[in-house]
C-alpha cells in the first residue's frame, strides 16, 4: 500500500482525512503530500495556514516564522521570505470596510 513508505503521523494523517472525508489534511511532508494527491486528499501546508492566519490578523507572519526556525520545522528561505513579503504587502493595502 502507499502508507508503508510514509512515517505513521504522515499515514494517520491521510487515513483519517479519506475517513472522516475532510476538505484538507494538514501535511508538509513532500512524500506525504504526493501520495495524498494520489488518494484524492487534498493538502495543506503549515505556512498555508499561518498565511491564512495572519489574513485575518491572528498572528504575526515574523513572530511565527522565528519561532518556528527554532524548531524541527523545515521550509525553504526562499518561501519564507515569499510568506513574509506577501504579509508585507498585505498589511500595506488600506483596509476594507467592514
């Protein structure tokens, strides 16, 4: 099966996301993330949750990013830097009236 060439959080991830029928699995693992498309589950990264968070103001893009650089997380310097830039940017345009 796929799942003997994944970690046990990476398989359990996938299982429960085709079992429960979630709109998205949280997975960062390239390995993972292949084998879930292949399985039809569709995925989400952990800095593509951070981004949606600090859309809608809940956290702070360099704050979370430092704090997971002291941590087993790996992403490229160049998507972080693109991660930042993008909340950059965003936090330049005038808000939107509520």
């Amino acid at each position: 099966m796929f799942f003997d060439r994944l970690g046990p959080g990476e398989s359990e991830a996938i299982a429960l996301a085709m079992e429960i029928g979630a709109d998205r699995a949280l997975i960062d693992d390239r390995a993972a993330l292949a084998i879930a498309s292949q399985l039809g589950v569709a995925c989400l990264g952990t800095l593509a949750v951070l981004d949606l968070a600090a859309e809608k103001g809940l956290v702070d893009i360099r704050a979370v990013v430092s704090s997971l650089g002291k941590t087993s997380f790996h992403a490229s310097q160049r998507l972080i830097d693109r991660l930042v830039q993008r909340d950059e940017a965003r936090r330049r345009l005038p808000e939107k009236p509520t």
